[in-house]
C-alpha cells in the first residue's frame, strides 16, 4: 500500500516529482508529503522565486531540496548548480546529509561548507565539481573572495533560516553572496518568522514570488478535549530511551506513540518491546488485514502501545487510549489537534506528551499559538525518579495482595522462617524478591539535557532559550549545604533571579543545578568566584556520563 501512496496522486508522485526521487522517498518510509511540501515543491519546480514561513520540523528541507534535486543536469559546470545559505554548521551538515540522501539515485554531488572545518578538505571537493553547495554565508564569502567557489552558474539560491541568519549578523554577507549569482536565478527564502527585515531582503531579492503560510485553521476553544499536555526536550541519540522512560513514569493502559516514517516505527517499536512493552507497529507498508488485526489487539489489551505513522492512524478510533505520544513535534500545528483529539473524550482523561529536539521548539510554539493554551516543558524523569517510582509500584503490588484473603496457606513458610530470623527481614526478602521479578532495579546511565545549539565558529554567539543547562557545583551535603545557600549564591553574585533558577540536587559531595542556557556561562563565571559555606567550590557545565 506504501508504494500506492506513494505513487499516488495525494502522494509525492502527485506533486510531479522524477521516479528517482519518489524512490528514494519510498525507502526513506516517507508516506505522504508535509504542508509545506505539498505547497511549495509545485511552484519551485515551476521555476517561481517563492517565501515561506516554516520552522524546523515542518519538512521544510525536502521542499527545497527535492525541486533543486529534480532540476540538476549532469553536465559538468564550473561552479555549483544551486547554492544553500543556512545559519549554523550544524544545519549545513543536517541539510548537505538530507540532499544527499534524497539524491541518491542520481549520486548527487553535494558539499557542506562552514566554518571551523579545515579548509583544504573543502578546496578539494570544490575543485573535483560539485553540484550543490550548502554553506554557512561567512565561510562561503571566504571561498568566494579566494576564488574557490565559482557562482556563475547556480541556478537557484536557497535562503534557509534566514530569520536565524539576519539575528546572527549575516545580513550583508548574504547580500554580497547574492551579487556573485546570476541575476535570472531562481530564489527560495524559508524563515520561521517574517519580521519587516526579511520582507525587504524578499522585496529587494525575489521576484515575484509566491508566499506560503502554514494555514492557521483557527481552533475554537470548545473544540480542544481537556487532555493534560506536555512536552521533554530532548537531543536525538537520547529520544528512544527518554519515551521508554517516560512511559514507566506515566504507565498508560493503552497509549498510541506517532513517528514521522515507516523507519521510525519500526525502531521505536522494537525499542519499547526490548523495554519490556508489548507495543506493535502500524504503517502504510502494512495490509488492510494486519492492520486490524493490530487495531484488534489493542481494543482486546494485549497490545498496550501502538506505534504508528500519521497515515497507517488517520480515522483511527480506540475507546481505551490514555495517551498519546508525539516522538517529534508533528510537522503541522493542525496535526498535533488531530492527534490529541484521539484521547480525552467523553469527558474522560487524556494525556498528551510530545518529545521536542532543542532545534524544534519553535514548533511547539506554533502549536501554542495555535491552540491558546502554554504547553508546559517537564524534565525527563532521573534514573532516581525512576527508582522510586519502581518501588512505588512493588508497594501497590503489595497493598493489593494484602488484601487477598488466601493469605493463610503461605503461613507456615514465616512460621518456619521466623525460627531463625526476625519477621521483619523476612518481609523484606520477600519484597526484593518481588521487586526484582517485577522488573528489578534501574540500571541505565543519566540522559543529559540537551546541550545549547552549536554554532558556528565564525558566528557570533546568542543567547538561545532552548532550556536549561545542569552545572555542577563541588560542594554537598557534608558542608551542610542546603539548597537555599546556592540559590542565593547564584542570585547574589551573577543576578539571576531566584525564580529561574531550576531544580536542584545535593548529594554529599557536590550538588547539581539547572540554570536556563543563557545564563549558564555568566552563573559559572559569578559563581566561581564566590565563597559558599566557607568554601570555593568548583563549578563547571555537568559532564553527562554516558
Ligand atoms: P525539516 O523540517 O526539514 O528539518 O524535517 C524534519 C524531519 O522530518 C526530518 O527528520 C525529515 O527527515 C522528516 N521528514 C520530512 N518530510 C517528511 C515526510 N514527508 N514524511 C515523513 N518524514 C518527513
């Protein structure tokens, strides 16, 4: 069914996309084009200049990378065909990596160039041709004024983040790249917020073009279930294990996990089922049958988490569904009010918790504004949460069998047993081994908070408001340490107010404290000159042990 879709008129093929592609889409588990794809691939094929307003995680990438894809000719040119602007080298890997993928059949020539990165490696594959070139603008100016990147023949720019971009200065770098390409070039400018300045750079540098707006259908209030949401914020190596732990803590009875691709579902699902879930996957690439068979194991409670793909879910109606997951924030406002609509009915609860990478946050704003309503950031359950919480559940275990009647027959095992030892540690033998046949003891590493976004070398630094960093502080418990000595430690010496400072951990020896990012570098800076309790402890950003 995978390859009717995708084939499909309401798939990619419908957009007009070449065979090459719509393979590489396939094998990629992509079911169906996003919004913003299924609006902007049409006219940038057609050659039109276009502005759209999209942030990280709407898809963005492929509905520029695939009409650039579509339009590259094997001959050889001097200089690149299409050029890339992105504001971090982190996004110029992301982007270079997805052009990459996408363009496999047509083995793409496609090159990352930024900053920090040694030089040579670049001049190399500049020289040896490349088709595509995504770079950050300081380091592509510098290849420009060294003669290196020829841009004559560039048939399309592409102005990724470009909010993002004129925020980290890059605004006259942009201009004087533009001046290198070809007047009747074909520009693509995609930014997340519209500000008057990127009106006038669209003004001044594209022509005529057609503007694109993820439609904002307005959701009445009445409209959205009362359903408690929430969101983690999380680095990408770390979801999988971060969902596992958040549905210890949560414990659904019947909990459907959304993913974007066919890939997705497939390791998500496996993940959980090595967790200890009985979780089952569904997608497009499944039959009409499987799929109900599915469906029936998860009304019946055999199956208590259903991992699935918007499509493989659409019309999809279970009474006993608790919860819904996003693994990422969805790639529109209005498939999130889809998604939770699916729990939370008929007056009873409903939880929706969705897993957010630091670069998509801005979509969860979207999502905000969207609904009217703030979605709350919690922090991820500790491996110390998850230790109680484990105890907490053996106790319930207990509580419930106390209040069997068929207690009795077990008697003469403690009759036996108290011979030799007090009832007490009896007890307490007998709980650790209901403990461990319940699951035992967690035993997996720390999972850290995500670090600030990584900028460019050649960038200037900006405060982002991505969350919090944990530092680490070397003093504890034993030097009578008490959280209000560091709360007014970091307030008094660095002016953070209390109220931002985040939760706190003392342990004997040295504490732990989250800060929000921005804050982090000035707090270890006042801090580290401060005296607390008589002493002058280190401080320093948590290490995470991995
Ligand atoms: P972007 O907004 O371009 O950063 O893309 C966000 C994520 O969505 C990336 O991991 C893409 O691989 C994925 N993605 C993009 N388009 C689709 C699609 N049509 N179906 C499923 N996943 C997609």
């Amino acid at each position: 069914m995978d390859e009717d879709l995708v084939e499909s008129e309401a798939g990619f093929a419908g957009l007009g996309l070449r065979p090459e592609l719509l393979r590489a889409l396939l094998s990629l588990g992509y079911e169906e084009p996003t919004p913003i794809q299924r609006e902007a691939i049409p006219p940038v094929l057609a050659g039109h200049d276009l502005v759209g307003q999209a942030a990280t995680g709407t898809g963005k990438t492929a509905a520029f990378a695939l009409p650039i894809l579509q339009a590259l000719t094997a001959e050889r040119t001097a200089g690149p065909q299409a050029l890339a602007l992105v504001p971090t080298r982190e996004l110029a890997e992301q982007v270079s990596q997805a052009v990459h993928r996408y363009g496999r059949e047509l083995n793409v020539r496609v090159l990352p160039v930024y900053g920090g990165q040694p030089i040579g490696r670049q001049l190399q594959a500049l020289s040896r041709g490349v088709q595509v070139v995504v770079g950050t603008p300081g380091r592509v100016l510098d290849h420009i004024s060294r003669g290196t990147l020829d841009l004559s023949d560039v048939r399309t720019v592409v102005l990724d983040e470009a909010d993002e971009m004129l925020d980290m200065g890059f605004a006259e770098d942009i201009e004087a790249i533009l001046a290198e390409t070809p007047a009747e070039r074909q520009t693509v400018l995609f930014s997340a917020t519209m500000p008057p300045r990127i009106d006038a750079i669209a003004r001044r540098h594209l022509r005529e073009p057609v503007r694109i707006q993820m439609a904002r259908e307005d959701v009445a209030p009445g409209e959205m279930p009362l359903v408690r949401q929430s969101a983690y914020v999380v680095g990408r190596p770390y979801k999988a294990a971060a969902l596992g732990r958040i549905l210890d803590v949560e414990a659904p009875t019947a909990a459907i996990v959304f993913c974007r691709t066919r890939e997705e579902v497939d390791s998500v699902t496996e993940a959980l089922n090595g967790r200890g879930y009985r979780a089952e996957a569904l997608h497009g690439g499944m039959s009409q049958d499987q799929r109900d068979r599915v469906m029936g194991r998860l009304r019946g409670g055999s199956t208590e988490l259903l991992v699935a793909t918007d499509v493989a879910a659409r019309g999809l109606d279970v009474e006993q569904l608790t919860h819904v997951i996003n693994f990422n924030v969805p790639s529109a406002p209005e498939a999130y009010v889809h998604r939770i609509g699916r729990v939370g009915r008929a007056g009873r609860e409903g939880v929706a918790i969705t897993l957010a990478e630091p670069r998509e946050q801005r979509m969860l704003k979207a999502i905000e504004r969207l609904i009217g309503r703030r979605i709350p950031i919690e922090r991820l359950p500790t491996v110390t949460d998850l230790r109680a919480r484990r105890l907490e559940l053996t106790r319930a275990t207990l509580q419930n069998a106390l209040e069997d009647d068929d207690l009795e027959r077990f008697r003469v095992v403690i009759d036996s047993l108290t011979d030799d030892h007090d009832i007490e540690t009896v007890a307490l033998a007998a709980v650790k081994l209901l403990h461990e046949a319940a699951g035992g003891d967690v035993d997996e590493a720390e999972i850290p908070s995500p670090a600030p976004a990584r900028r460019d070398k050649e960038t200037r630094q900006r405060p982002t408001d991505s969350g919090v960093t944990r530092l680490f502080v070397g003093i504890g418990r034993r030097a009578g340490l008490r959280p209000q000595d560091l709360v007014g430690a970091i307030a008094g010496e660095s002016g953070l107010p209390a109220r931002d400072v985040g939760a706190i951990q003392i342990t004997d020896r040295f504490s732990l404290v989250e800060v929000p990012d921005s804050a982090a570098d000035r707090v270890i800076k006042a801090l580290s000159r401060a005296t607390i309790r008589g002493r002058r402890p280190t401080v320093r950003r948590e290490r995470p042990n991995r």
